[in-house]
C-alpha cells in the first residue's frame, strides 16, 4: 500500500472516472488503473464495482475509502507543518475580511504580527458578500474572515471566530419607522430598500435580506448605505457595530419585520487546505483561533 495509490483512489472517487482522475494526477490512465488493481489485489477485495458506466465504490470501498480520507487530511496536515517549518518569513500575507465585520478585534493580532515580522508586507482588504470567498479561490488572499455561503468546505479548514448580527433600521423620520407595530412584509414592499452590492464578481447582491418585488436602491458600501437610510430616503439592514452611536441617539430605529428579523450570522477564519502556511500566515491562523469577534 503506497500513498501513491490512496491518492489514485480519492481522485476516481472525487472525478468519478479513471480517466479524470489520471487528468487529475497528470497521469496515464492505465497507470491510474494498475495503481488500483495492485491495491486491491493487496487488500483481497474490490474497491470499485465495475459493472456500470462510471467506477462504483463497492460496499467494503466505501468502508476503506472513509479512512483513507482521513489519511489524507493527516497527510496534507503533516506536509502544512513540514512547510511551515522549512519556510522563511513571507514577503506577503493577503487578507480579505466581510465587510460586515468591524476590524478593531483583530487590529491588535495584525499589530503584533507586523512588529514580529517587519519585513512582511501585511495586505488587508474589505469586501462585500462574495468578495472575500472569490479571492481565496482565485489565489488573491492566503486567509478569510467571512460567512460560510457558498464556501467549498472539502478545500478549506475553517476555525469559528464570531458572531455578526445585521439589523434593519429606518430614520425615525421614515413613514414606516413606527416601532409601535410589527410590519408585514407586503407592506414593506411599498417602500424603499437599500441594498449593498456584492464584489465577487457577479453582481451579487444582499439576496438573503432582499424583499422580492420591492421598490430598492443599490449602493456599493454600508456606510453609504447608512448615511441614505438616516436621511430618511430607505430603510435597510445594516450590521450593529456600524450604527452603535445612531441607536443610542434615536438617529436610527430598529424596525421589527413579519418574516424579517435580525440576521445573526457566524464569522470564521477560512483557509485554502492546499496552500502551505509559512511563519506569518501560522502566527495569524493560530492567534485567529484564539479571538472570539463579536458584535456589540
């Protein structure tokens, strides 16, 4: 049994043919196949059942094929902390966080960093909804502060860091801003709501919170978002740690909505699995599983 081979057996499972798993491995197909055959023979059972069109995991392959996933996450660990421990310090360390997130709670960890390692360039950047996911897949940061939406969790490791919550609001002044009553949906149609849009590249937009069929503005950050809703122009939903001194001065009111409530959403760290972490990026990723970011 050779790693070799247990890497053959996740790429037919994970491409569901022989030959995408020999395209995945940069490998003749027939090599792929012999790997397999030399393995079963040495196990004394079939992995796959072979009697339809693409590869089937037989009854004891699904059995083995469940701890050989777990080697390989062992495996993949193993070759981060060879990394890590071989790596010089990195020229750059890109980081890409949701907007929705304030950044005090971790400007002390990136404080410390950037005194520990001078000569590491630390890029940090905010983004909308999909923003930060679409960087970390395109390469363009090494780690993420966001959501779980749409996040490809067999690719990255996570580590839970907090809690956002996103709260509609409207000026006191707004006509619909009458805390005295819960307001329906439909009626809340009638009015105007701000939505920020996305930057991952597909005009996404604050789906989750977005009333269909409504009248809406489209806005590119929050704090244009809040400067419109405190001018009594819309009502929106907008994260508490950004408008904390406009509901303790009445500036801005909570609406309470049928079918609308507040959205807590959870915040982790994302990491892509198949890039090695050097000396900053560990100091980062194991100070970020310490810190608890919550809204206030």
């Amino acid at each position: 049994m050779t790693l070799d081979q247990l890497i053959a057996l996740d790429a037919i499972v994970a491409s569901g043919t022989f030959r995408g798993a020999a395209d995945r491995m940069n490998k003749a197909q027939s090599a792929v196949s012999h790997q397999i055959k030399k393995l079963e023979n040495e196990l004394g059972f079939d992995l796959f059942s072979r009697d339809a069109y693409r590869p089937r995991l037989s009854p004891e392959g699904e059995v083995y094929y469940r701890e050989v996933t777990r080697v390989l996450e062992q495996v993949n660990g193993l070759k981060t902390v060879a990394a890590g421990l071989r790596s010089e310090q990195e020229p750059l360390v890109s980081i890409a966080i949701t907007a929705t997130m304030s950044l005090d709670p971790i400007l002390n960890l990136l404080g410390e960093v950037g005194r520990a390692f001078p000569a590491t360039h630390i890029k940090l950047v905010t983004e909308m909804m999909g923003g930060p996911l679409a960087r970390l897949m395109n390469g363009e940061a090494h780690l993420i502060i966001a959501g779980l939406d749409g996040v490809p969790i067999d690719e990255v490791e996570t580590r839970p860091v907090g809690t956002i919550t996103i709260r509609p609001v409207a000026s006191p002044a707004f006509s619909a801003a009458d805390p005295s009553r819960v307001k329906s949906r439909r009626e809340m149609q009638a009015y105007t709501q701000v939505v920020v849009s996305g930057t991952g590249g597909n005009d996404y937009e604050q789906s989750r919170d977005l009333l269909l069929g409504g009248q809406r503005w489209t806005v590119s950050d929050f704090q244009a978002k809040k400067s419109i809703i405190k001018a009594g122009l819309g009502w929106g939903g907008i994260p508490e740690h950004l408008m904390l001194d406009e509901l303790r001065s009445g500036e801005l009111v909570p609406l309470v909505i049928d079918g609308h409530p507040p959205r807590h959403t959870e915040i982790f760290a994302i990491r892509r699995r198949d890039h090695p972490m050097g000396q900053v990026m560990s100091r980062i990723w194991n100070a970020l599983g310490r810190e608890a970011i919550q809204d206030s």
